[in-house]
C-alpha cells in the first residue's frame, strides 16, 4: 500500500490522541456549570430579598457540585488516588487551578444551601453563598480553558469562544433549573437570566464555529454536528417559551427543561467534536503545513 | 541527554521496539497484522514506547499520480505513473522509529494537575507511576499523540528514555540495540552537530530530500529531546509539520474565560436588577 495523499499521514492514523475521557465529564461541564451559575443567581437574589429564588438556586448550586466530585472521580483511571489532585498547585494545568477551585467552592455552595434551606446559622450562610458567588464564574467557565488547552484542533482553536459558550450555557442551565423550582412570582430574575443565557449560549456558539473555518468539520457534522443543532433548537425554543409564556407555571417548567436540555447537549457536542477532531489526520496537518509554509 | 534518529539508515528491523519492551516490562499490545507494509503496532501509546512506521511511496515527490496505472495499460504519462509500472523500483520505502519527543516546552508535563510529569536531571521527561492518577489530561495535550492511558491499569505511559539505565551511565535500550546506529544517544548539542553533518554527506550523495526535523531550539515546543533526520515530509511519518505546545496560548485563554467571567456576572446582574 502506498501513501501519495500526504494530508492523511501515515495511512490515514491519527497524529493526535483521542481524549481518554468518559461521557462523566461532559456530564460534569454540565453540572459543574449549574453549580457555578446557580451560587451567582441564589447569592443575587438573596441579596435583592428574593428569599424562595435564592433558596431554589442555592440548592440546585450545592446539587449541582455534590454531583460533580463524583463524576469527577469516576473518570479517573485511579479514582483512590483523586487527592494527588491537591498534592500540587500549578497555574499552567487548568485542572490543577479548576481543582483548588472546587475544594474551596463546594463547601461554600453546600454551607450556603443548608443555611438557607434550615435557616440556621444565617450570618455563615450569607458569607459562604457569597464565597460561592465570588467562585461561581470560575466554577462555570475554567472548563472550557480546560478542554482548550489540548492539542487538538476543534478545542484549542476555539479557545477564544469556549469560555463564552460556557458561560452562556451555564447561566442558561442553572435558570432553567431556579424557574422550574420557583414560584412563577419569584422566578423573574430567572427567566431574565435564562434569556439572557441562551442567548449568549447560541451566539457563542455560531461565533465558534465562523472563527474555526475550516476546523469547524466536527459542530456542523456526524454526531457533534447534530448534537449542536438539538442543542440550539432547544436552547432558542426553550427562551422564546420563556418570552413567550413564562409566568404560566407549565410552561416555565417547560421552558426550563428546554434551556437545561440545550446546554447538556452543548456540552456533549463541544466533547464529541474534540474526538472527531483528534481522529482526523488532515484536521491536525492541514493548518500546520500552511502555517508552515507561510514562514 | 537525547536522541537522534537518523531514519535513512533504519532498516527497519524493530529490535528497538523489542529492547524498550523487554528493558522498560512493556506489556504485550498485540502482533497484528495491520495492512500497512510491514508495521504491526500502529502507533506511539501506552505500550508502544518506540514505533517503527514504514511507508511505502512513489517515487517522483509528493504529488500523486495523475491516474492509477492498470496492469501496464493505464494512461500513465506522468514520471511518476510511469516509475509506479515498473515495479519496485517505483516505489521508495521509508523506514522510521519514532518516540516520545522529551520537548523543551512539554505539553504533558505542563497539563498534568498531579505532578506525575515531571523534568529529569537529563532534561527529559518522565511519568511517576506512584503518582500518577489516571486523570488523562496529558493524552490530547500532546501535540505527538504519544502517551496515552494503558487499561485497565488506569494509568499514562510513555517512554521514559530509560531514566533508570541513564542514572546508570548507561544508554537507553533502544540505542543499545539499534545494530544501524540509526538511533544515536548522548548529549544534544554534540548529535545535533553530527546529524547536520550527516545531512550535508547524504546531500551530497544526492538525497536532495534529506533533513532535520525537531534539531532546532525555536519551534513550536522549544526544541526536541528526540529529533529526526527524514527523507519526506514530517506528515509522511505520522509526525505533525509544526507543533506547538498548547500553553504557549494559555494566558490568552485565561483571558477569554475572565472575559466570559465577567459576562456571565452582567447577565446576573442584569437579571437581578428587579428583586422579582
């Protein structure tokens, strides 16, 4: 057999490896978004005197983390061994830093939903929800450095949108979640964030996908392709539900499970497309032989 | 300390991937015939520390030939349609061992949140397997695809340069058995020397393709631990054209996440503006 089409490389193999992780983590880009979103919006609304909100969003906060460590720690390959995490702190691993962030935020967000759930300790409560709310956009965006800072394609040249995809996803999740858990009187800053969310989620992502050119392959095509086109049908139904109806109970819950149906699948298209990115040759060596060829 | 892997002397005999794999206990990954000449481990990973590809091409460069000759009869006006009908002597057949790079700038090393990774005092770059726990950030951080996660072990491999026989003054297994001296070990700045001599000799002989990839300090990863001298473009083997270590841009993506931080704060401001 002989090799003539040198954009395949060595018979078509892969120059990159695919990413050894398991569907858990995009699970945890979805629930660790949540988390970080929802310490923000419960933190706010306690502020504001919006006791129910920011009691909903705290709770969903401190669920969304509980869940997190977890899936987390089912992935690695040596899940006894999750607390070398904490054995180093090094700026230039985006797991390290988003490693010390979550071992400060998660008791933070778990303090501040039990304080608020029992009404115990209210002066600790208010001082953790607002540690939580300080950590909260780390929480919801380091993910996205995280998988940008990879070698492969799809993910490092996204690097600028990533982190606003994210964001948006996360805002928009973590709303989705307070409006289906309040009442239809208290949830108007929901609503409004969660608009607001989708919003940034869906121009995040198209952003994304016209700044890759080319390498964009993976989010318009096979499975992250269709993964991203449920994702924006469901993110922009759900907030058009929410301008729409969204002080009718139904419908807000509706509208809710919508905007969290979008951003899970987001996420999972962002995850899938970093695979099909990695297995495909010519996505790696294409943009390096001009790059290299313009020197 | 380093490697230089002269790949046209290779012969592509593989006692180097034998000796790494009896020297470093290797587990088995299989004697598959894969279909591609005379390669049967594929590619680097967790059990294949050193890889020889070998690739059959057409002579003429790299342009494919206008149309596939059939039994002699094709319309095979090109050179290289032509040097394809007649045979082997058509077909060049490159022969290469590859292995971990040991960058400068390691992608790896900088990703792994545990320490694992770390610098030898022989500037290369190692797993502490006591440490490592199976996180597998370093897998798609490499721009090389060379260390991967072995299963169900849980944990990365990589080659290791021999850091034990190093710390014993002597050279790693791969070199020691190569019977070519197609892979040469010791201090980089003496191979880097002698391979830009070995370059000028095969260019003189006529191997007008013949260079040297990875023997500089200002690429993308700060220079190669492991170079190579190679007969066709880098792709050809497998090995990417330009890599860049992927933290080169990591202060601007921390940039773009604080941007997205503080968007994500508007929006919840914004949204709590009224209580209700």
């Amino acid at each position: 057999m002989t090799v003539t089409d040198t954009t395949a490389g060595y018979y078509g193999q892969p120059v990159l490896k695919a990413p050894v992780w398991k569907p858990a983590i995009a699970w945890y880009f979805f629930t660790g978004g949540v988390a970080g979103a929802s310490s923000m919006l419960g933190f706010a609304a306690g502020r504001r005197g919006n006791r129910r909100l920011a009691r909903s969003a705290l709770v969903a906060s401190a669920a969304g983390i509980a869940v997190s460590g977890p899936l987390l720690v089912v992935d690695l390959g040596r899940p006894a061994r999750f607390l070398n995490m904490l054995r180093v702190a090094k700026p230039t691993s985006p797991m390290s830093v988003g490693s010390w962030i979550l071992t400060a935020f998660a008791p933070a967000s778990m303090l501040a939903a039990g304080s608020a759930v029992t009404g115990r300790l209210p002066r600790a409560g208010r001082g953790a929800a607002g540690a939580a709310a300080v950590l909260g956009p780390a929480v919801a965006t380091y993910t996205a450095v995280l998988v940008a800072d990879t070698a492969i394609p799809a993910w490092h040249d996204a690097h600028r949108e990533l982190p606003y995809l994210f964001a948006g996803s996360a805002a928009a999740s973590a709303a989705g979640i307070a409006m289906a858990f309040t009442p239809v009187p208290d949830a108007g800053p929901a609503r409004r964030l969660g608009v607001v969310g989708a919003a940034l989620e869906v121009a995040a992502f198209r952003s994304m996908e016209s700044g890759l050119g080319d390498a964009a392959g993976p989010y318009r095509e096979g499975r992250a392709g269709r993964l991203a086109k449920a994702s924006e049908a469901c993110t922009a139904t759900g907030a058009l539900l929410v301008l729409a109806a969204g002080r009718r109970r139904s419908a807000s819950v509706v509208a809710g499970a919508l905007l969290c149906a979008g951003s899970l699948l987001s996420r999972f298209s962002v995850f899938r497309a970093g695979f099909e990115s990695a297995a495909d040759p010519a996505a790696t060596i294409g943009p390096q032989r001009s790059r290299r060829g313009a020197d | 300390m380093g490697f230089f892997t002269d790949t046209s002397i290779c012969i592509g005999c593989k006692a180097c991937e034998v000796a790494c794999k009896e020297w470093n206990d290797v587990p088995d990954d299989g004697l598959d015939f894969l279909g591609w000449s005379y390669d049967n481990t594929g590619s680097l990973g967790a059990d294949t520390w050193r890889h020889v590809a070998f690739i059959e091409r057409p002579r003429g460069g790299s342009a494919p030939p206008s149309s596939p000759p059939v039994n002699g009869q094709g319309a095979g006006s090109s050179p290289a349609a032509d040097a394809l009908d007649t045979g082997d002597a058509g077909v060049r057949w490159l022969m290469s061992s590859d292995v971990c790079k040991h960058c400068t700038h390691a992608a790896c090393l900088d990703v792994c949140p545990t320490g694992a990774l770390f610098r030898t005092e022989f500037d290369t770059v190692v797993v502490q397997q006591d440490i490592c726990n199976g996180c597998g950030y370093c897998v798609p951080a490499c721009p090389f695809g060379v260390i991967d996660k072995r299963e169900p072990d849980g944990r990365v491999w990589k080659c290791t340069l021999c850091y034990d026989r190093l710390k014993a003054d002597m050279a790693p297994a791969c070199a020691q058995a190569c019977p070519t001296q197609s892979i040469q070990f010791g201090p980089l700045d003496e191979l880097r020397e002698r391979a830009a001599g070995r370059v000028g000799v095969l260019r003189d002989a006529g191997v007008s393709e013949a260079h040297l990839y990875g023997a500089g300090e200002d690429d993308g990863v700060g220079g190669f631990g492991a170079f190579f001298l190679l007969l066709d473009e880098p792709e050809v083997y497998g090995l990417p054209p330009d890599p860049v270590v992927t933290t080169r841009d990591l202060p601007r993506m921390w940039r773009a996440a604080a941007g997205a931080a503080l968007a994500l704060v508007g929006a919840v401001a914004v949204a709590c503006a009224r209580p209700r």
